[in-house]
C-alpha cells in the first residue's frame, strides 16, 4: 500500500523533492516545498496530515516521517531506492564519477604525448577535453619545436594536419588553447595580439608570411648559417617579409642614420632626393602602423654606432603611431613633428572633432611639444610628409 501511495500522482514531486534532498545532502533531510500545488496533490497530502493552506505547501522531512510512522530517514530512503526502483544519487558521488572519467581520459591523452611541457599543461587544466576536436589539437601541438628551420602558418598547421586551414583561426577556441599552451611554455604573459604574434613567432608559427612585410634600403644581412643574405645585397628598394627575416641573424644598416617612414610616396621621395645629396641613409617604410615584421626588423637591426629617426605625418594618427613605435624602442628619435612643418605645410584636409580628441592620447616630450598640438586643435587641419620630405632629411644631417 505504501508504495502504491508513493507511486500515485499526488506523490511525484514530493517523490523528486526528496531525491533533489539526497543530492545535495547525502541524506533525506530539511523542508520540502510544493508551490502552487494540483488538487490532487492538495488532497494527497491532506491524508498524510500536512497543511495545505496557501500557494506554497511546507513541511520538514521529519515532519512526513513522523507522519508515515518512520523513525529514521533511512526507512525512506530504502523506499525509494529498493520499492520504487530510483537510483539516489548525491552530487559528490556524480562529481566524482566525472572525476574519474575526465582523469582517464587525461591519463590516455597524457600516453600519446610525446612533449614533457605540452604534459605538464594538459595535467594542469582539464579544458582540451571541452574541445571538439582536442585529439587532432594535441597531435600538432605534440610536433611543434621552438625556433624551427622554417616559419608555417597558422592556415598550413591546420591546413595540412586536419585538413582545415580554418582550425587556428583568430578567436576560435583552438588558437586560443594553443595561445595559452605557449604562454606556459615560454613562461610569457601577453597583452595584446602583437604579444601573441611575438609568441606565435617564437615556435616558428606566424598569421600570413608574404603579407606581412615593410620595404627596405640599404641594408646587409647575415643569416643564421652565418652567410651573407643576399636578397639585400644591392641598392634597390626590397619588399622583405616576415618568412625572409626568419632567416636573418642580423642586420646592419649601410649607412649611419636609418630613417623610417610609414608612407610608401615619402620613402621614394627621399630615396630619389637622396640621390642628389652627398650622404645617403638608409631607409625603411612600413605602409601605415608598424606591423610584426616591422618590429622584428628592428629587433634584428645592429644600433652599434647607427641613429635611428621615425617621421609621421603630423594629424592625430601620425603622431600616434610614432609615439606607440617610440614607447617599444626608446631608442628611436622622433623627428619633424613641429609647428614650423604644420604651419608652413599645413594640408587643406580638415580634421574631424574625433580625430582631435585622439590628441588626448599623446604624450608631450622634447620630441612632442604642446604648442604643436595646440596648432593642431586650433586649425583643426594637419600637414603631410609629401609636403616637406626635405624638411625631414635636413633635420637629421643638423
């Protein structure tokens, strides 16, 4: 009879109110509520001497045990275990059994691996397993080695591995774990995605290899077979890329002054007017913001005895870009940014209310005075390299 009562309609949420109990206790214990209860359950409960006024029926567990002429909690248990056939489960028992089955799937992972720090990281999170496809993942993190001969790119490590150019795509989970995997690695933290890519580059893995490049002058390279590179031995204008660079050593301007400028129509401006002068400097553009082969450039690039000068155009952009360049090498001179330039030169562009608030950014100096950025917010107009790229080879023979 009573486990025909349990059984009954008026009894399943009590039923499952006492399994959610076990759950989380271990044990049938505490106050059970029936919100907004059917009348059939209203009834049953009734029959067990429960209250049932209101839109919420509260009882204590004791309470029904009392009521059921139960003196332990485990006379309910065993009815619902072993009469009604409910498998009571606590959440500690669940925990563990995932537990369990994530440490084997580890501990099965961890066998296949052959790369001791690519050990130490999977045994220190257990995130991969969340993955889709974190076998495939494993098996190319497992063949990357630092400082390989050749540079592959994320497209072609995914590409050729699993057949999916797309599996280390910026952003997706898959770039993310293998950003963190090299973060525990190298032992680095990164800021930012020019950090990654300096991580990336460090076990030979770049974005795009033929894209990203700058364009040079009078430059000689040694590579790391200690040979001379030969691509900048000559006095022509050289697009480089990152995948060239890899395989620098170092780099030794020819001249010593080395200019850069991030318009291409200014670098063959003063390449052609260095061409009537007496000295010659060596130059190098980077087509706008300062990309990662720009950077590598300048970290392969010998400063023994070699000044080396940044001009922008003078607009909110320009000095920005030249500040950020100046804040990584500190080395680098900042040179043409003056009021004399932007009122002798000034553009008839007009610049916008946002492009000036970017102004707010700047950070003054010898090389950024106030009295330029005050000329700039009160003319709302800037002034450009085009204008006065002699200008800027004059300042820096002075």
């Amino acid at each position: 009879m009573l486990i025909d009562f349990f059984n009954s309609e008026g009894m399943k949420r009590v039923v499952k109110e006492l399994e959610k109990k076990y759950y989380s206790y271990g044990d049938i214990k505490g106050t059970i509520n029936i919100e907004f209860p059917t009348p059939v359950e209203i009834d049953t409960l009734k029959k067990l001497g429960i209250k049932t006024t209101g839109e919420t029926i509260k009882f204590t567990v004791k309470k029904l045990l009392e009521n059921l002429d139960m003196k332990d909690p485990k006379e309910l248990e065993n009815i619902l275990s072993n009469e009604l056939g409910i498998n009571l489960k606590t959440k500690k028992d669940i925990l563990e059994k995932e537990s369990n089955k994530i440490n084997k799937k580890i501990n099965t992972l961890i066998e296949s691996i052959n790369s001791k720090k690519l050990r130490e990281y999977i045994l220190r999170t257990s995130l991969i397993l969340k993955l889709d496809h974190y076998h495939e993942l494993v098996k190319i993190l497992d063949t990357l080695e630092e400082n390989p001969k050749r540079l592959i790119t994320l497209g072609n490590l995914g590409g050729r591995s699993v057949n999916n150019p797309h599996f280390f795509d910026v952003g997706t989970s898959n770039y993310r774990y293998l950003i963190n995997y090299l973060k525990h690695y190298f032992n680095e933290d990164v800021k930012n995605s020019m950090d990654e890519k300096a991580l990336l580059l460090k076990m030979g893995i770049v974005g795009d290899s033929l894209s990203n490049f700058i364009t040079v002058y009078g430059f000689r390279g040694v590579t790391k077979d200690n040979t001379v590179y030969t691509l900048l031995e000559n006095d022509e204008n050289i697009n480089i890329n990152i995948g060239n660079l890899y395989k620098i050593k170092s780099i030794e301007a020819k001249y010593s002054k080395v200019l850069i400028v991030e318009n291409p129509n200014v670098f063959i401006a003063i390449k052609e007017y260095l061409e009537t002068a007496k000295e010659r400097i060596s130059l190098i553009c980077t087509s706008g913001q300062i990309n990662q082969c720009g950077y590598l450039f300048l970290d392969k690039l010998e400063k023994q005895k070699k000044e080396v000068y940044y001009s922008g155009d003078i607009d909110p952009e320009g000095i920005l870009i030249g500040q950020g360049l100046k804040e990584k090498c500190p080395w680098i001179t900042l040179v043409s940014y003056s009021k004399e330039n932007l009122i002798k030169y000034m553009s008839e562009v007009k610049l916008t209310k946002e492009r000036l608030k970017k102004l707010e950014k700047v950070k003054l100096g010898d090389e950024i005075k106030i009295e330029l950025l005050d000329t700039l917010v009160k003319e709302e107009r800037g002034a450009y390299q085009e204008a006065y790229y002699r200008e800027i080879v004059n300042e820096i023979f002075k």
